[in-house]
C-alpha cells in the first residue's frame, strides 16, 4: 500500500508541474495562511493546510466550528456533549474529558488566544477562515499542537466601513440572529463589534418528560476588537470575546433512536470572558510582537447516567454525573522578527526569535451518585518556552527552514483524596523543510518533531500503577506539492509519523452491588504507533458559470505493545476515530446572473470509537444542498442539511448493558446520532 500512495504522490506532482508548465502566472486568489510566522500564501507553504474561507462558512451556514471539520482531509471528532467538542487530525486527539485533566494533541486557537480543549465556543459567525495544519507544529505552538493546529482567524478591525446582517430560519425550532460592524472612530483608531444568538430545539424527544427541547442549542457569542495606531511605527490591538453557550445534553437511549427516556437531563454549558493586548512595534532591525492574554471560563458538563427514570423498571438504577470546571488562563508570547536591515548570512536568511509563557489554573467538583461525599482537585500547569525559526534562501527558487522550540512544564496536581502528585518536563521539538519553488508550483519535504506533557488519572480506583502516564513523542515525515493555473489548483501530501509512549484512552469496567456499570476513566501509555497517508485537494473552475472542489484522505493509524486495563495484551490494534479515507465534493453553479446552486458530498469510512472496546462507527455519506437568490447586497437561501437524513454516529460505546429490562447482562453497543434532515431559509444583508 505504501508503494501504491508514493506512486500516486509521483503522479500528483507529475499533474502540478503540467500545472506549472500550463501558467507562468495565475490570477486564482491567493490565500495567506497567518498561522505561519510571517504569513504564507497556502500554495508556498511546506506544509499540508486546509484554509476554509468565509465564503464556505456561508455556503453550508455553518454555526459551530463541528459543522465544517469533514470539509478538510484526515479530520474527525468526537461528540459525547452537545457539540463536536474533541478533534482528531491523522488519527490523534483527545475523545473526551471528565474529572481528569487533559493535554490536547490538536491545538485550537482563536485571534492567537489559545483555547485548547474548549471547542465548544467554536462558533463561527464573522469568522475571516478557518485555518488546519495537519503535523506538529510544535515550532509555533508547542506541546498542545503535536497532531496539528486549528486557527480561527475573526474579521479584523482595518478602519474599512463595512458590517453584515444575516438571520436564519430552520426546522427544530432554529433561529440565529446575528449582526457585525466595523468602522473608524478617527484616523487613528478602528473597530469592529459582532454579535450573534443561536438557538435550536435539537433532534431528541424525551418520551418520559413530553419535551423536545432536552437535548436544546443556546449559544452566545460576542466581540469586540480595537486597533489604534500610535504611531507610524507602532501598533495596538485589543480583542475582547464573550461565550455564553447554555446547551442541554440528553443524547443516549436503550433503543440508539432520537427518543430518550432521562427524568435529569445533562447539560453542556460554557462561559468564557478572554481579553488579549497585542503591540506590534516597527524597530529598525526588527518588528517586536507583544501578546497578553488573559482567558477565564467555566465549563459545567453533566449526564443522566441511568438514561430512563425512576420507575421504569423494578431492576433500574438511578445516577447523575456532573462535571463542574473553571479554568483561568495567561499566556504572554514576545516575538522579533526580522527585516530586510537583519537578515543573516549574506542577507539570505529571515529569522524569528521568542519567549512565551503560559500559567492555567484548573478546579474540578464532580458531583456523582456513587460518590460518598463531592470529588475535586486542581491542576495546575505551568510552562516557559524559548522558540527560533530560521529561513535561508541559498538559492533564487529554493527555501530551507528549520524551527526548535524548548518547552518547560512544571505541572502541580491534588485532590480531595489526598492524591498529590507534581511533574517537570524539559521537551524539545520543532521542524526542518526544504521547498522548490517554481512559476506555478511548489515542492516541499520537511521533518518535524511534535510532543505531549504527561499527566494524572485522577479516579482513586485506578491502581498505583496507572496513576501516571509519560508525555508523548512523535516523528513526522512529509512530501507535499502545490501547483495552480488560471483555472483551478491542487495539493498534495503523504506523511508517515512515529509515535512513541503513545497516549491511550481506556477505561476500567467496574460492576456495582445492583449489577449497573460505572466506569473508570484512564490515560494510559501504549509503546509505539505509526500513522501515515495522504491528503489531496483540489478545485477547478470549469467554466464562468461551473465550479468544483474536493478533498480526500488516506489514513492508516495503529498502535502497538499495550496492555488494557482489564489485563489483555494488545500487540497491534487500529487506532481510534481513524477512518481510512475522509471525503468532500462541493460544486458551484451559478444559474443566473442572481441564482446560485451549491452541492456538497461528505463522508469518510468506518472506525473504531474507542481503543477501550471494538464498537465501530459504519462509513457514512452526507449530502447537503443550498440553492441562493442573490441580488446587490442581499443574499437569501434555501437549504437543506443531510439531505438523505442519513443515519449516522458522533459517539459510541461498547462492552456493557445499560438495559434493566435484561438485567445489565451481556454486552451491547450505544450511539449517539448526528443531526437528522433539516431544512431552513437564511437571509443576509452586507454593507
């Protein structure tokens, strides 16, 4: 198979140098990707990047950030609450979170503020692109970021006169009303405010309760950015963002249908306030970037263990979970950049130099039925990291780039059990690549090496020897080409990484007096893993009128020499939330002049849900269709979603009954569903 992907990279780049040899010079758009240091154009940089633009954001009508993560190649997520709240790229990432604190493998970030682990406030309304680097990208993110980085850019405060007004109309009782503004106060100061309410019934219907409604969407979001030039060569920008996400969360039934049967139904509830202050100072051998930022949260998660009520059956049991967490986070990054006045060796190398430093201050109270008295604990992670990156030019078409980050954590841990435990970890990562740049197109190898701090399993069930798990090393190899014409473009990219102390989620099963289960939540180190495949991307302009575009990945992710918490051996096992080939189709037909039809096709195929169990998500296809009135200024739409109403899965568990009517006995597996079919109207108005 892997002989087959390098022919298949050999033909990819026979096909973007017949693009090269077809334009010296392209009109196509360019796209800067701002997650680079300096800001890259997508086709020059060496690197595999998905950049989602506004454009696509409107096109699907897409609220949360879960609604436009199979658009890219080689992305999952995980639900298990109200939202798609846990993202895997190429295989790695986090599947969930209860009392234990967790390390993200896939970094989020919005406006530079790091919001890893909380992709709840992912909303996306005023929302420039979206921005996924595949790899570590340790250089520029650190240890958060060792499968990858997701980048929400927001609309920026210019001083240009512009503002949107867009309302949105659905099935389930789903509204969204949402305006956005921007302008100049002076000369010398600018603006931009966004504001938006979303609200939607949902897809379940709680038998036992007569509601609709359990299993509800409320979400909030609010922003407020500031840019005052102070001078010719200095710069201030200010971003305040607001979350208030009140959602419900009633999601599992004895029968994996949309009719549940809770008598305490949970919530998936966040509140965020985030604040950062950004000076960008022009020196004469340098730019000097400053970033403070200060975010505080609460994050309230809660579940009806039992899914039925009291009285259902004479064997029932009767449990609620909850989850109650703060986090407070600060973070300062201070960066030089060099200029044309400081470049090294001949003038043929640009550099990068930094400091940055982040404290996080974590609180858990878990409120659960089978607990004699309240758990909590605090967790406390502290890191300095020192980064470089330099960009040497040796050549009029060739560029070498190698980055080194050394990251310090010092992480404190205690709880309520008396459980105490402390770690410090000196982690080095970091990248090299090599690029051939021609008219049209783009050649590039690199090596980067990402890393994961290690932890606590916090259930004072999980044995001594389980109580501490080693941070996570991975090695990543890349080939990738870029190439475009006037009518369209393409990317291609095969990987191969190796893992080592691999990161496993699993969980014990221990069976109560009254035969119910509960489980027990464990982070565990596997020895090895390997994850390699492709992604492509694609999009051709087929005539003035007709345009299409895709993505596809190839996957094949296993771990190795790992010992599962109810003692059996496993010496090789699929990795989990790795399908092996994600999907998406998207054609634009402009009818008219004023009359645009969109359809989009997105799948991927079946994998496992868990490394704990071997219940297995089935491939799935969506489709998806919109078809727009658009005349000045206005846009108004009609669309439908999952337009099949397929069936599919965004969680799933194995390896128990929750079932009283067959006395907990045997094993059976629970999904919960992803959206039905739904059909709604949008209206939006620019100006």
């Amino acid at each position: 198979m892997k002989t087959q992907v390098s022919l298949l990279a050999l033909s990819m780049a026979s096909a973007m140098l017949s693009l090269n040899a077809q334009a010296e010079a392209s009109d196509l758009e360019h796209i800067e990707v701002s997650s680079d240091f300096r800001g890259t154009d997508v086709q020059q940089l060496a690197a595999s990047v998905s950049v989602i633009g506004s454009d696509l954001i409107e096109q699907r009508d897409a609220q949360h950030l879960d609604e436009l993560l199979n658009v890219a190649a080689n992305l999952n997520f995980n639900s298990g609450a109200s939202r798609g709240r846990f993202v895997q790229i190429r295989g790695i990432g986090e599947r969930s979170q209860y009392s234990e604190p967790t390390n993200s493998s896939v970094g989020f970030f919005v406006d530079g503020m790091n919001f890893s682990g909380t992709l709840g406030i992912a909303s996306l309304f005023d929302v420039a692109q979206v921005e996924v680097l595949r790899g570590p990208q340790a250089t520029a993110f650190g240890a958060g970021a060792m499968a990858g980085a997701i980048k929400i850019k927001t609309t920026e405060a210019d001083g240009e006169t512009s503002g949107r007004v867009a309302l949105t109309l659905a099935q389930k009782d789903t509204w969204s009303l949402g305006a956005a503004y921007g302008s100049a106060i002076t000369d010398k100061l600018f603006y931009r405010v966004a504001l938006q309410q979303y609200k939607s019934d949902g897809f379940i219907e709680n038998t036992y309760l007569d509601r609709d409604d359990t299993d509800n969407l409320d979400e909030f979001s609010g922003r407020l950015k500031l840019r005052y030039l102070a001078s010719d060569s200095l710069s201030i920008d200010l971003n305040y963002q607001y979350f208030d996400m009140d959602n419900g969360y009633d999601a599992f039934s004895l029968e994996n249908d949309r009719h549940t049967r809770s008598d305490q139904p949970g919530f998936d509830r966040q509140k965020t306030h985030a604040l950062s202050l950004q000076a960008t100072q022009q020196l004469s051998f340098a730019t000097l970037n400053a970033q403070l930022s200060y975010s505080t949260s609460d994050l309230d998660y809660g579940y009806d263990e039992d899914w039925t009520y009291v009285g259902f059956h004479p064997w029932e049991y009767s449990s609620v979970d909850y989850y109650f967490r703060t986090r407070d986070i600060t973070s300062v990054d201070l960066r030089l950049t060099s200029n044309d006045s400081s470049k090294l060796f001949a003038d043929t190398t640009d550099w990068v130099v930094g400091v940055y430093a982040q404290d996080t201050d974590e609180s858990v109270l878990r409120q659960y039925t089978y607990n004699d008295a309240d758990f909590s604990s605090t967790y406390t992670p502290k890191n300095v990291a020192l980064y470089a990156q330099l960009d040497n030019h040796f050549a009029p078409q060739w560029l070498l780039t190698f980055g080194l980050r050394a990251d310090n954590f010092q992480i404190d841990y205690d709880d309520v059990n008396g459980f105490v435990e402390s770690s410090d970890d000196t982690m080095l990562g970091g990248k090299l690549a090599l690029s051939y740049q021609l008219p049209s197109a783009t050649l590039y190898t690199s090596i980067s090496r990402g890393y994961k701090v290690g932890g606590f399993n916090a259930n004072d069930e999980v044995s001594d020897a389980q109580r501490i798990y080693d941070p996570e090393y991975s090695w990543n190899y890349e080939f990738g080409v870029k190439g475009y014409s006037e009518n369209g473009y393409a990317r291609a990219a095969v990987f191969y990484m190796q893992r080592d102390d691999v990161q496993v989620n699993d969980y014990d099963l221990i069976t109560r007096e009254d035969l119910s289960t509960e489980f027990v939540d464990i982070i565990d180190n596997a020895g090895e893993g390997t994850n390699w495949g492709l992604e492509l991307e694609a999009g051709w302009q087929v005539n003035p009128s007709w345009e299409i575009s895709g993505a596809f990945g190839y996957l094949r992710a296993e771990y190795k020499d790992y010992t599962q918490a109810d003692g059996t051996y496993v010496d090789s096992r699929e990795q989990a939330q790795a399908p092996r080939y994600t999907y998406h189709l998207s054609s634009d037909w402009l009818l008219t002049d004023c009359l645009k039809w969109n359809l989009e096709v997105e799948g991927k195929d079946d994998y496992y849900f868990s490394d704990s169990h071997d219940e297995r998500n089935p491939a799935y296809a969506l489709v998806h269709t919109k078809l727009s009135y658009l005349h000045d200024d206005w846009e108004v739409s009609f669309w439908v979603k999952n337009l099949m109403d397929k069936t599919y899965y965004t969680r799933g568990f194995g390896g128990f009954n929750n079932d009283p009517r067959e006395y907990y006995e045997g094993e059976k597996a629970y999904y919960q569903l992803g959206d039905g079919r739904q059909a709604g109207i949008s209206a939006s108005y620019q100006f």
